[in-house]
C-alpha cells in the first residue's frame, strides 16, 4: 500500500470493532463519525455523533467534532449551534472559535467568520491552518492587501503550513494556480 491511500474500510472496520468491544468509547464514536461524514454517509454520521454527544455532553472535543459533522454536511446551523454549546462551557475555546470562523465562511458569511478568526487568536489559536481559513474569508470580504499580508507571514520558512490549509487560502485569494501546486504537493 502506498502511503498516500486512504484506508477507508480497513479503518471503518477498526471503528466497528472498537465499538462491539466498547459502546460507550467516545474517541472511536467521533473518529468513526468523520469517516462517514467523509465518505458522504451523513445520516450514519449524525448518529454516530449524536451517540458521542449523548455520552460526553460536556466534552469539547465532541461538541467540536460534532459541529465538524454538521459543517461536512452542510449543516450549517446544526454546526452553529452544537458550537455555541461549546461557548456555554467554555467562552474563550479557541477550536470554537476557529470553527465558528470556518461554518461562517461555509456559509458565506465573511464578516462574521473573521470576527470570531479573531477571537481563535485572542484566545491562542495562531495555527498557520486556522490563518489559512482566515486569508480565505479575508480575500472573499475584499480584504485583498490584509489576505496578502497574512499570507506573507505564515510563508516564512520557519513556519509549517500544511499544503492542503494553503491551497484554502490561495483558492480564497483567486490563485488557482497556487491552490493546486499546494494540493499536489499535499
């Protein structure tokens, strides 16, 4: 097997068995609702994750791998409100307020997505994936120049940015180009 292969059935096999052997192992209910949710089995997604939710109401890991569900569904509202939830808990969440950041720019809602972008970096979310989504609601808001800038920033060498977050941000800048050189190299 190459290393680049997703091993979608062995790895949904493994969340399976995980389960029959333990029901209640939130980690493998939500990893296992990603997989589904990738594999565009949304329904099977929602219940996988809404089992998680129901056992850990309170984690914030599940509430935010359940808004991540919600958004791969293009739920968009679900997502918002599992979200805020996830504020009720904990106000100053950074994941939150990333996510927030991403359903709002899924939505189209730019403005309101670099508002709680941020938040994320008030409250120590200064990943370079989490600025790539921001370049991208920036660029998208017209904020051509601030996009740009940031861009410069999490460019230097010294700085890892995964390939695939910079394609989000080239894509958001209008450089096709760019976005695909960043997902070949991904």
């Amino acid at each position: 097997i190459r290393k680049d292969q997703w091993r979608w059935d062995a790895a949904e096999s493994g969340y399976r068995k995980a389960l029959e052997l333990n029901p209640n192992l939130v980690a493998a209910r939500q990893g296992y609702a990603i997989l589904l949710g990738v594999r565009n089995r949304h329904s099977e997604a929602a219940a996988q994750i809404g089992r998680a939710v129901d056992l850990d109401p309170l984690g914030l890991p599940t509430l935010i791998h359940a808004a991540a569900v919600h958004y791969n569904a293009r739920r968009f509202h679900d997502a918002l409100g599992v979200l805020n939830r996830a504020l009720e808990i904990d106000p100053g969440s950074p994941s939150a307020w990333s996510w927030i950041g991403i359903v709002r720019g899924g939505s189209r809602n730019y403005t309101e997505a670099i508002r709680a972008y941020r938040k994320a970096f008030e409250f120590s979310d200064d990943s370079a994936a989490t600025k790539c989504y921001y370049i991208f609601a920036l660029a998208r808001s017209g904020l051509q120049d601030e996009a740009r800038a940031v861009l410069q920033q999490i460019s230097e060498p010294a700085v890892f940015v995964p390939r695939s977050s910079l394609a989000i941000a080239y894509i958001g800048l209008n450089q096709k180009a760019g976005a695909i050189r960043m997902l070949q190299q991904a």
